[in-house]
C-alpha cells in the first residue's frame, strides 16, 4: 500500500513520529501523597510538595514506578534496571518548582513497539524509543479574568509517562492506529484510562516530508493535539502546509507549532532559537531508581492478556474472522463479555449477536457496554435457543428487543409469550396442509415448475404459527407435499 | 556562675536538682539576647514561644517524665521552616514567610523539650563564609581583635548568627547547615564546637534548599559532649527525605571520654597549602602533638585531587542552587513585585529585588554552568571530578581513622575585608568543601586564641557514618587543649 502523496514536483512522503503523554492511573502524585481525582475544586488537591514551598521533598510513588514497568512490558520494551530522574529547568506560573522532574538520559523503559490494525487487515508494527516518568504541570487560565491568570495546582506533581514513537509512521490512519492501539494496550494494562478528552492521553505530533527514499527532511512539532481526530486532522494540514512550502522552494523551519482545535490549523509557536534550554541535570533529591530482574519478572507474572494475543487467540480458537475479532477486543469488557457469552455456544454466532445486535442497541441507546441492561450470561442464554431450535433468529431478534427493554431473562421471556417454536410434526403438517388447501392456484403454478414459489409457502407458514415454527422442519414437510 | 555560662549537661543537672527552672534558664537567655542584641545574631526572637515551651519542661520537671533536652534553650537558624514562625532564610524575597509546617530536624529537638529561642541570622540562603550577605544586615563575633579594638570580626558563615549565638552565650546550642563549611567555619572562627555529620544523617525535610547533594543539617555546642548530645536529636531516619540514612543513631555521648589509643590520625600533604598563616600551621602541628600524647598514630596521607575541590563546588553548588531557587518567583508566596507587565516581567523585578547580588551571582554562575554547550564541560566534569576526591578519601581511609585539618586558612577577619573580592571569599573554603563533597562527616573543636585574642580550633573529618570517632578524638583534643576564653570575660573565665 503506498501512502506517497502527490505534490506538483513529485512524490512526498510522510514521516511521522508521535509523542504521547499518558497519566499514569494512580491514587497519588508521583512524589507526593496527594490525590489525583479528575474534576475536583481548584488547588484543592495540592501538598507543600506540589506547591513547591521552601524545604520540600519529592519521595518517589512506587506504584507509579510499577505503572511504568506495566507500561514497559505491554509494548514489549526493554525495561531499564537503572534510570535516573533529571531536573528540566523552566520558568512558568503554573511549573511551582520552576523545574520538571523527569527522566533525561537514562528512561525507565526502552526500546519497544506496537503492531498496528490498518483498514484493509493488515498489520504494521511501529517501533517505541521510549517510555520516561515525569511530573505533570499545574493549569493555567486565562478566560476567567480581563486581566489575570489563574493557576490550579491540582495536576501539579501528577504522573505522567511520556511514550516517544519511532519516525515510523507514514500516513494520518497510521497514526491514528497506532493512538488507538496504544490506548487499548494503556487500558488493558489499568496503567492510564487513556481519556483524551479529559486530558490524561495528551500527543504531540512530529511531522516531516521527504522524496521517497531520501533522508529524513525537517520536521515539526505540533502540540495541542487533542484527540485522534485532530491527530489526523493536523497532520493532513501540515503536509500540505510542508509541500507548499518545499515545493515553492522554500525550507520548512525546525519549530515548535500548536494545533488551533477551531480554526483546524496549526500555527508557530516558538522557532529553535527561542527554544528553551532546560539545564537538565540529574535530581539531586532523589536517588537513581534501581530495581532487579525479579521485581520486573513479578510484575510480567501479573499482566493480562494484551489485545493483540486477544485477537490471534480468537480466531485461531473461535475461528472468528480478522474484523470480528478486532471489534471484539477494541475494549477489554467487550472480549470479557464475549468470552462469556460465548461458553458453550458458537462462538461465531455469538460474536455476530455482540457485534451487531448487542452492541448496535447500546450504541442507539447511548450506553456504555457496562450499562448493558443485557449481561453476557443471558446473551449466551439466548444465542444458545437459537443453536437448540428452540426459537429461530427471527424470534430471537424479538425477545432481545425485550431483554434490552426489561433486562429479563430470554428464557422467561420465551416462556411468557410462547414463543417456543412448534416442534411437534402434527401440528407442523396440519399448518402446512392448510396453507395448500388455501392456495391451490400457487400449488399449480409451482408443480408445473415455478420454483421460485417455494418462498410464498414457507412464508405463508411462518405467518400462520406466528413464526413459531422451526423453518428447516416446515421447509421439509412442504418440499414432501407439494412434491 | 551565669546560668547562660552553663553547659548543656551542666544545665541537665541543674534542672534535674531544681536548682533553677527552665524558665529561669530561658530568661537568662532572653536577658543576654536583649543585651548583645548588637550582635544582630538573630532576625525573628521568640521569647515568648521559648517561655512557654520552659514552662511545659518545668511542668515535666516538677512530675519526673523528663525529656532528654528538657529546658534547653536553642537558637534555630533561620533556614529550617518552623511552623508558624516566619523562616527568612535571610533574604527579602522569603522576608514575611511563615511555614506552616516544622522541619524534621527542629521538630525532633523541640520534641525532645528544646526551646526555640528564635531564628539565628546567617548569610543569605546560606550563600557566604562571613554572614555578610544576609539581607537583614551582618552578624558581630562577639570575639575583639587586642590589637584593633574598634574593628568588628566576622563571626563567619553561612551560620554566622548561630555559631555567634553560641559564641555569645545567646543560647546554648544551636541547628546550622553545612554546605560548603557551613557550620565548620563558623565554629572556628568563634571558639564553639561545630559537627557536620555524614550526608544522609539528618533529614533535608523543610530545610530550605541551597544545593541538595551537599547540604546537611549539623549542630553547634561550646563542648564536645553538648554536640554529641544534640546530635542524638538532630539525627535520624526520615522517610519524607530519600537521601536520608535510614541507618540507626547510636548515642554519640558515649563516644567522649573514650582513649584514642591506637586510633590513627591522617595528616594530608596537600592540605600544607603555600600562603598558609604561621599561626594556622602552628595549631596544626600542636594538635598533632596532642593526638600523640593520647596515644594515636600519626599517619601522613596524601589526597591528590584536594587543588580541584574548590573549583569542582564552585560549579555543583552554584548549579543545585540555580535550579532550588527557581520556586521564589513571587507567583505562590514570598515577595512579588507587579508593576504591569507580563509574567517575565514579574519575574525579572521580583527576583532582581528579592535576592542580593551574592545570591544573584550563584543563579547566573549555575546557570551558566547547566546550559547546554556548557553542561559537560562543567557539570560533568565537575561530577567526575567529585567521585575522584571521594576515592582520595576512600584510599586515605586504609590507611588512617580520621584525618585532623585546619578548619579555615585563617582566624576571623574584619567585617567588610572581604565581601568585594569572591574569590578570595570562597578560599575560606578551601580546607572544609571537600568533605561536603565526599558526604563526610566533619568536627570542629576549638583549641586556642590566637596572639590577636581571635579563635582558632582544628578540624577532624571522618570516615562515612563514623562521627563516633570524630567525638571521641575531638573531647580529647578537647582535653588537651582546655579552651577556657570567654568573648567577654577574657581567658579567665
């Protein structure tokens, strides 16, 4: 598949390199025990650590530590026994300490990658440089005042992982899967809830083009890109912005630019000359973070199955096609519940009823899979009266508009309505000979040879039985009769 | 006798026999406080808080459940935040701040029945060796020269205020900090005893920071056995500091008294620098002789790198402090000048008001010395340079117990001698940097007035977590020596 794009000189492609923060899930701060709620009152969430007062200590959150490794070792990444945290010096009303503590030199994960779902099924794996732990910055606002900021301290100190991607990506949906993947691997792992909207999954996007084949051109960061929408949407802009520029003869600027969410366009926010020169300089406040291989083996012992080992699993063991196994592990409550459902059943009939019926009525309903007013034990129930001809897909349909309405079980509500199917041959035959002794014009139209008619008549005895009866069983009794 | 004359130990007994109250022993300071008020020792008093603190001690007194450091009257200098006691750090950008929280190292002596007589002067963010850049004006030794009465000495620094306190008999003991001789000098240059312990022994917690990797909490006393005790309190594990020891404290009293017989005594070569003061060299060699007389060894040493320690601290520290000091930027607390602007404006005019030009110097020298295409050449230099002087001791260490150094190239100097010339100013540390920068422990005992009345004393550096044996030497230097002057009483107190 190529991705080259066509400028009037020629061919350009893409290099795209991303830069994700992800909030690391944890009760407290990364070096102090304040709490990390999302939402709370302004500065209501706030030590003497993150306020910065004189005298104050970071002491490192060990969980957050183990978020990290987690982190580390669902992207298959080499985890570093020995990193370091480095001061990164700058001033801001909302940086208290007028410094960052983060990792410079020596992350805590190294190199890793993450195998990517395209479109059309294939897969691409994109290549991680690194994954590093530093402190979150407080908030800055602006509109609250004709003349003043205000600052909020509450994600002052919060944890945050930043995961540096190889110039490996080569197309806006590329990037786009991979934000995704890597989203569902943040989620799967409990290491970050991945919510971009609420800004604890925050990327950066680093853009460059070049001549198919040549070295890597001059690239930009574009920051402030806030969901993967926007990840696509600036990125579209900036080749664009990139081409003109190249193309015209000019030279794209190494610069630091921010993505504008109302305009849709990205725009300079400081060139390399005024970029910051943070003086890192490793912590003096806390010491090198040292941890043995078994602390690393321990962790590994505790991870769950990641969506990529999900998705070979199910269609290797459920036989489940490429696409319904990639739908069906896009959240992992969603493989839970097929898994689930699927005891004892077909477990591509049951994927079809998740994927399209399950999730279709939740999705009209605006639900959340975990408010489901159907659970996957009672799904399971009703796919398998499906499989035990107990009722046909057609009734099935009907008693799951049920279930979505009452949260009931299918059983009961079969039991209630009577829609068992009608097995008893007697009564089968006795439908089917009444529709013949009503119809003898059609039975003469299809023994000299219409075929086709052959629907009319099942048709016909489904509409008599109220659709009770099993479509296979009348099908035969009708094949015999009007023989 | 004065009750302010007292020792620390002296002032236990009497208390314990009720031959006074601690009230009374904290009046007797706050009395002596009012009277040498001159000295401009302390910025923040707080008698009030000292004498309801006595009055707590004298309750314990009277029911028997007494503390270790039941009565005790301290000065505190003013880098350790003291809950709800404005902690100025000397400087007009903290110049109103008051924590509200205690640091570790204070809360465990008041714990202990310490009394906080108030908030000892020192140079600004401890930036000094002579107390003369504190922004609330500079300390007075309470030491005369004989021969230029009129001229008033340095007490030293940066813990000039407490080392001058003690000196004074403004208090009977007092915290400092030692960042570079921080409390080495001071003690020297007053006649008191001044013990930096090893880095990681006192918790950093709520002591404001100047450079993190060398800073440590210590304690003044006017004898070796006081020191040891104060030490006990001052020392210990705390969770809230990960470079703190999470080693056990022994008691260091039991070191005094001790026979050194066998120890062995480190002379380094490279500490007979050229220009040193006959007098220097001479209190040198007399405590050589008395170490002797004791029955140790003397072994001579050799510590190779010691001519790139004060170039190496001169770039570490000004670095930690470029970057600690970046939160005074007038946005949360502390001093913040808005004059219109935008926010580089207020934090150009309320960091140019708030700190002086010593202060002002070591942000631009660190800076400077962490920006990149000068990073390596500095900083990383400089930490390499850092781990060399460690193995000089490392190496020194198997071959010696402790090593006996002048504590300061000279005795005091004049006020205003020195303050325009930096570098002259930072040779005064030339013989005490490297032991911050090997995280040593280090003691300075006093021993004798100089032909000028000036104080001279020696210092002992020991080996990591060994400040039992730098008790134990120093109280029989201090044996030896029987330094007996008193600043206002002449020799013959």
């Amino acid at each position: 598949m190529s991705n080259l794009i066509k400028g009037n000189t020629g061919e350009w492609e893409m290099v795209i390199g991303l830069e994700v923060h992800a909030q690391v899930t944890a009760q407290s701060k990364l070096f102090s025990g304040a709490a990390t709620e999302f939402g709370a009152e302004p500065n209501t969430q706030v030590s003497l650590v993150d306020a910065a007062m004189p005298g104050m200590l970071p002491v490192i959150n060990e969980y957050c530590i183990e978020q990290a490794v987690r982190t580390g070792l669902g992207m298959n990444a080499k985890i570093n026994l020995h990193s370091v945290f480095e001061r990164k010096n700058y001033f801001y009303a909302d940086l208290p300490q007028g410094y960052q503590i983060s990792q410079y030199l020596h992350p805590v994960v190294g190199l890793g990658e993450i195998e990517i779902d395209m479109e059309d099924g294939s897969t691409r794996k994109i290549g991680v440089t690194r994954l590093h732990l530093e402190q979150d910055a407080g908030k800055s606002i602006h509109d609250q005042h004709p003349t003043k900021s205000f600052v909020d301290l509450n994600r002052s100190g919060c944890a945050l992982m930043e995961i540096v991607s190889e110039p490996d990506m080569r197309s806006p949906e590329e990037a786009a899967a991979y934000l995704n993947k890597l989203r569902m691997i943040l989620r799967y792992l409990g290491t970050c809830d991945g919510n971009m909207e609420e800004g604890s999954m925050r990327c950066d996007v680093n853009l460059s083009l070049r001549r198919p084949g040549e070295e890597y051109g001059t690239r930009t960061e574009t920051k402030n890109v806030n969901s993967i929408r926007a990840v696509m949407m600036s990125i579209e802009y900036e080749t664009q912005r990139q081409m003109e520029v190249l193309e015209s003869g000019g030279q794209v600027v190494q610069e630091t630019r921010l993505w504008d969410p109302n305009k849709l366009e990205t725009r300079s926010m400081r060139s390399k000359e005024d970029a910051h020169d943070y003086r890192y300089f490793p912590c003096p406040d806390l010491l090198p973070l040292e941890f043995d291989q078994a602390y690393v083996d321990k962790i590994k012992a505790t991870l769950p199955e990641l969506p990529d080992q999900k998705k070979h699993r199910f269609t290797q063991e459920f036989g489940l096609s490429l696409y319904d196994a990639s739908v069906l592990i896009a959240e992992q409550n969603r493989a839970f519940y097929f898994e689930e459902a699927a005891k004892g059943n077909d477990p591509k009939l049951t994927a079809n009823w998740v994927i399209n019926e399950l999730l279709g009525a939740l999705n009209k309903a605006g639900l959340d899979l975990s408010e489901s007013p159907v659970n996957a034990k009672q799904l399971g129930q009703l796919v398998a009266r499906i499989s035990d001809n107990t009722i046909s897909g057609k009734i099935a349909k009907d008693v799951f508009a049920i279930m979505v309405e009452t949260s009931q079980d299918p059983d009961t509500i079969i039991e209630e309505k009577g829609l068992k199917q009608v097995t008893d041959t007697g009564a089968i035959e006795k439908i089917v000979d009444e529709v013949i002794a009503e119809n003898p014009k059609m039975v003469e139209e299809y023994r000299s040879g219409k075929d086709k008619l052959f629907g009319f008549f099942v048709g016909q005895v489904m509409k008599k039985s109220g659709g009770k009866i099993n479509p296979a069983a009348a099908n035969e009794l009708l094949k015999k009769k009007l023989a | 006798m004065s009750l302010t004359d007292l020792t620390i130990k002296g002032a236990l007994e009497g208390l314990k026999k009720k031959e006074f109250t601690a009230v009374e022993l904290n009046q007797a300071h706050i009395d002596a406080m009012a009277k040498h008020k001159d000295l401009n020792c302390y910025i923040t008093e707080t008698a009030g808080h000292a004498l309801t603190q006595a009055a707590e001690s004298d309750k314990r007194y009277a029911s028997g459940n007494t503390l270790k450091l039941d009565g005790i009257p301290l000065g505190i200098k003013d880098i350790y935040c003291t809950k709800g006691i404005r902690t100025t750090v000397a400087s007009r950008i903290l110049e109103n701040f008051v924590p509200t929280y205690e640091s570790t190292v204070t809360s465990q002596l008041f714990a202990a029945g310490a009394t906080c007589l108030g908030k000892l002067n020192l140079d600004e963010f401890a930036m000094g060796c002579s107390n003369e850049t504190s922004y609330f004006g500079n300390v007075i030794s309470p030491w005369k020269s004989k021969s230029e009465p009129n001229k008033q000495l340095v007490p030293g620094g940066s813990s000039g205020g407490s080392a001058a306190a003690v000196a004074a008999r403004l208090c009977m003991g007092a915290t400092g900090t030692d960042t570079g001789g921080s409390i080495r000098q001071p003690a020297a240059l007053t006649g008191i005893v001044g013990m930096k312990p090893t880095y990681g022994r006192c918790s950093r917690w709520g002591i404001v920071a100047f450079a993190s990797s060398l800073d440590q909490a210590g304690m003044f006393a006017r004898t070796v056995e006081d020191t040891a005790l104060l030490m006990n309190h001052a020392c210990g594990h705390d969770e809230k500091d990960s470079t703190s020891s999470p080693r056990e404290v022994p008691d260091f009293t039991q070191s005094v008294g001790q026979s050194i017989k066998g120890l062995k005594v480190g002379i380094p070569d490279e500490y007979r620098i050229d220009g040193l003061p006959e007098e220097i060299t001479a209190e040198w060699d007399k405590g050589i002789e008395w170490l002797k007389s004791e029955g140790a060894e003397i072994v001579r040493i050799s510590l190779p790198h010691t001519k790139y320690a004060l170039p190496t601290y001169y770039i570490i520290n000004p670095a930690e402090a470029s970057s600690n000091l970046a939160r005074y930027d007038g946005v949360r607390y502390g001093l913040r000048v808005d004059e219109g602007g935008n926010l580089n404006d207020m934090y150009e005019k309320t960091r140019a008001a708030g700190f002086g030009p010593e202060v002002r110097r070591r942000i631009m020298v660190g800076t400077y010395a962490l920006s990149a295409g000068y990073y390596d050449a500095y900083y990383v230099k400089a930490q390499k340079t850092r781990r060399l002087i460690l193995q000089d001791f490392e190496k020194a260490y198997e071959k010696c117990d402790f090593i006996l150094t002048p504590p300061a190239p000279s005795a005091a100097f004049g006020i205003g001698e020195q303050i325009d010339d930096p570098i002259q100013m930072y040779l005064n540390d030339v013989f005490t940097v490297t032991v911050n920068l090997a995280g040593l422990p280090g003691l300075t005992v006093p021993t004798s007035l100089n032909s000028d009345g000036r104080p001279l004393g020696l210092q002992l550096i020991g080996r990591s977590f060994d400040e039992e044996t730098l008790f134990r030497a120093g109280a029989a230097i201090e044996k030896c020596a029987n330094f007996k002057a008193h600043p206002f009483k002449g020799d013959a107190a």
